[in-house]
C-alpha cells in the first residue's frame, strides 16, 4: 500500500489546506471518520462514485487529486 500514501498525499494536504478534519471530510461524505481516515491513508479501497464526492468538495476532478501527470 506504499503506492497509495503518495497517491492519496495530495488529497491529505487538500483537506488541511482547507482546514477540515477527517471528522468534517466524514460529514460532508455522509462516513464515519475511521472511514475516511482509512481511505485517505489508503487502508481502504476507493470507489469512483467516492472519488468523485471527495473531488467536488474541492472543486476539482478525481484525476486532479489521484493521478500524478505523467512527464
């Protein structure tokens, strides 16, 4: 799962950027905060359907948050 810590870092500093905790990120996304916390530390799978609601909190696309740009 090494992998997924870089893939979901961006979405970590997105959210403390924003000032929200995992508790407020569950809120909005209707999950508990272990929850989220596990998704974000990727200890859980993400969904596309998931992926999208937690792009449109920041206003941004699932690729924008999840995909590095490949050079």
């Amino acid at each position: 799962m090494k992998s997924n810590n870089k893939k979901f870092k961006k979405l970590r500093e997105l959210r403390k950027k924003r000032g929200y905790t995992c508790k407020n990120m569950g809120e909005m996304l209707n999950l508990c905060p272990t929850h989220y916390w596990q998704i974000e530390n990727g200890k859980r799978g993400l969904y596309y359907a998931m992926a999208k609601k937690i792009a449109n909190i920041f206003n941004l696309t699932p690729d924008e948050i999840f995909y590095d740009e490949v050079n």
